[in-house]
C-alpha cells in the first residue's frame, strides 16, 4: 500500500477516495479519527489519508486525483 493523498479536511479526502472508487482503483482511508489526537502529534500526522492497496496503481491516483483538483479550482 502506498500514500496517495492527505489533506488536513476530512470531506475532501472522502471525495478524493471517491474519485479513485469511480476509476476502479482500491484505496482505504486511514487517520480518519485522528484529530483526537492533535497535541500529542503533530497536525500534519493526525490529517485524513488515502492509500491505495495496489502499489502499482499510485501513480495513475496520483494523476487522477490531480486532475479532479484542478478541475474543481
């Protein structure tokens, strides 16, 4: 499994998640709960992730998902 997107909102990596699910690639969300534990960790450790379970796959979801983005700006 390998990091393909984290963002410190929890909306948009469910919608980043959405994006891989609808080009058929498997991923899970980690860290989704983690905000709880801001203090203890840094910020940026506790954020949303997307991992997709194929390593192979992280290259396209990387490009897919930085497509989606610059459609939505």
């Amino acid at each position: 499994m390998k990091l393909a997107y984290t963002h410190p909102n929890g909306i948009v990596v469910a919608q980043a998640r959405s994006v891989l699910e609808l080009a058929g690639i498997d991923s899970v969300l980690r860290n989704e709960f983690a905000s709880g534990a801001i203090g203890e960790l840094a910020p940026i450790d506790a954020w949303p992730e997307v991992w997709v379970v194929r390593d192979r796959d992280c290259e396209t979801a990387i490009r897919l998902l930085k497509e989606a983005q610059k459609t939505v700006n």
